[in-house]
C-alpha cells in the first residue's frame, strides 16, 4: 500500500510529498523532502503507525534539497539511502551541493526553504543502476535512470506505480503539468527520451512529488502535456539567450509568461501560489539559459 504525505512545505498543502510503501520487512520512503519539513514527516509517518526509526529504506529519485534535504536525518537513525550513482559524492560531502543551492536561493533563503544539510556516511549510500531491482521483504523497486531534468535522477517502479520525481513534471490540484528547470543540467533531449521510456511502461499511476497520482488513464495525456510545455518553455527563452540579455532582465519577463500560461489553463490564484511554492517560475531561468548556452556553443 502507498501512503501519499503532505510535508505541508512553507505551510501549504499539496506542495511536496513523500510516499510510504508498507512491505513485510516494515516501511520503506520514497523521496524524504527538504530538512525544513521534518516534522511534519514525522508527524505524517506517525500517523500511518510508524515511527521514522522503522524507516530502514530510503529511495530518492534525485539529490535537489526539495526531494532529498531529510535524507542525511534518516541515515542517522540507521536507513540506507538508494541513489543515483551521480549523487553519491554530493551526499556524501554536500559542500558543492550546498554552496550551488546558495548561490541560487542565498543565504536566508536556504535557511527559510530547505534548513540544513549533513554528509551521509559512504557505507549508507546505495548506488542504484539503469533497470536495477532491489529487493526490501516481499517489496522490489526497479530503478529507471530518467535524465532531464537532473542527470543524477531516477524514476522509482513498484509494481504498476512509478515515484517520477521531477522528471514528469509538477501539476498541482488538477492544473496543467509543468516543467521544473532549474539548473544546471536541464537537458530538453535527454527529457524527452525520459518521457517516451515511461510512456513505454505499463502503469497504473505515477506519483508526482509536486504533487499526487496521475491514473492510468490521464498519464498519456500528462506527459504530452509537460513535453509540450517544456519546449515552449525552452523556445521562449532561446531569442533571449541569442540577444544576450541577462537573468535579470528575462525573469519578470518569464514569470509574466508562465503565470499568463496558468491563467489560460484556468488556475486560481490559490493554485498559482502553491505551483510557485512548488516551482517558481523565476528558478527555470538560470536553467533553460544554461541548457541554451550548452547546446548552442558546443
């Protein structure tokens, strides 16, 4: 059984999510959230009948604070951490990856969105391979390597249900699907080669960590969605790029055109402000521009 948690993220609802899957052998986690909302995974995991001690598996589709801040807390209660072979090293020794995230949110933002980071110890990190099955009790989660979005992500498969991280977008109470691109290695083609391997899956649901299950029937129509989205996203930026302009000078620009794209798809303001909290449309600038820079200057 899947218990979906509500991390409550900057108090307000559907914004990142964990998952709980109930195995023989106890309960396992799917993505941990930032450490800034450690309580209230606690409190949620508590609620299902468990406690974080009996949390000895944890599955993380990516190493971006939002997805997997509260893993170094969960190892020093005893779990081992499934990763990514590319993220090994920045859990580990979580300066770079510390010192990249501030450069992007400062200071009193790192503190006020994500709080602190810890290094894991080496010998709790399990490296995870493209198509690799790993067994907890009577539960296994095949590890489908899903670059894009980040190089280092997964997308996590138990059974017909599939933890896609950020790699199938955010969508937030019934809005449209949206592309996360924050930096550095958003990769439009690699995404688009992630998305057709998980339109190839059979599957009932896909759980977005921003936030909740798409079923069966709408998960076609949710990744042409995204796809679409994302290359109007990175067309937009591209005149951009080309004319030199900064960061700066594109973000008011860019936010006014995602947040006119919300508009047209019926969003309510209450929406739009928890698809901010979930991806603000100012973090895809640096991305897309990088992703501009990489491919057209190589």
């Amino acid at each position: 059984m899947i218990h979906v948690l509500d991390l409550k993220f900057q108090n307000k609802p559907d914004t990142i999510a964990a998952f709980l899957i109930e195995t023989s052998a106890g309960p396992i986690l799917v993505e941990t959230g930032p450490y800034s909302t450690f309580k209230p995974l606690k409190e949620a995991v508590q609620g299902k009948g468990y406690t974080l001690e009996d949390i000895k598996h944890v599955f993380i589709t990516h190493i971006h604070l939002d997805h997997a801040g509260a893993a170094w807390a969960l190892a020093e209660l005893g779990a081992t951490i499934y990763l990514h072979p590319f993220g090994k090293q920045h859990m580990n020794a979580p300066s770079k990856l510390l010192a990249s995230a501030t450069r992007i949110y400062g200071e009193e933002g790192m503190e006020r969105l994500w709080s602190t980071l810890k290094p894991i110890p080496a010998e709790q990190l399990k490296t995870v391979e493209h198509q690799e099955v790993i067994t907890v009790g009577d539960t296994t989660l095949k590890a489908w390597h899903t670059p894009g979005h980040a190089v280092h992500h997964i997308a996590w498969q138990w059974g017909e249900e599939l933890f896609a991280g950020d790699v199938a977008g955010v969508k937030i109470e019934g809005g449209p699907a949206m592309p996360p691109c924050p930096p550095p290695d958003i990769n439009i083609e690699h995404w688009q080669e992630s998305l057709r391997l998980i339109r190839s899956l059979k599957l009932n649901h896909i759980y977005l960590t921003h936030f909740g299950a798409i079923p069966a029937a709408q998960i076609h129509r949710h990744l042409d969605e995204l796809e679409a989205g994302l290359l109007r996203w990175a067309n937009w930026m591209r005149p951009h790029y080309e004319q030199g302009k900064k960061a700066a000078e594109i973000t008011p620009l860019f936010q006014a055109f995602v947040k006119q794209q919300l508009a047209a798809a019926e969003v309510t303001e209450a929406q739009y402000d928890l698809y901010e909290n979930a991806n603000p449309a100012w973090m895809s600038v640096a991305g897309l521009l990088r992703y501009w820079r990489k491919k057209l200057e190589q």
